[in-house]
C-alpha cells in the first residue's frame, strides 16, 4: 500500500453546512488541502466522502495519520 503524504502538521478549519456532502484527502496530494482534488487517481488511496451533520466548523486532518479519517485526532503533535 501506498505512504501518505504529509500535507501538513497542524488541522485546517473548514466551514461545513449541514447536508452537504464533503470528500476529504486521504492521501496528501491535493492542492485543495485538507479536501480532495482527485489527486489520488492511480493510488491506492480514496478520499472519506462524508456529509455534514450539522454547520459549523470542523478541523480537519493534514497530516493523514489520524484514526479517525478526515477529523483531526491530535496526531500531528506527534510526528
């Protein structure tokens, strides 16, 4: 399998409305970060396509090391 990339060592904030439907990145090569671009393509990576519950702010993963795919578990801090 395929490494992740890191795209970044810190959660990025993103504005979501409730009912919409989001795909994050997975792999680290998009530069729509933390969203996906269909960088992917040709990976074994998929992006986490999920649909927002509620609006707000969600802080999403850069570094694509979380356990929980797309929400920022606090990984980064140690990397």
């Amino acid at each position: 399998m395929d490494k992740a990339i890191i795209a970044g060592k810190a959660p990025l904030p993103v504005e979501l409305k409730a009912g919409e439907t989001y795909a994050w990145c997975s792999c680290g090569k998009s530069s729509n970060q933390p969203l996906c671009d269909g960088s992917h393509k040709g990976t074994s990576f998929v992006p986490k396509v999920f649909k927002a519950e509620k609006d707000g702010t969600a802080y999403l993963c850069t570094c694509k090391q979380t356990s929980n795919p797309g929400m920022c578990d606090g990984t980064h801090k140690n990397l």
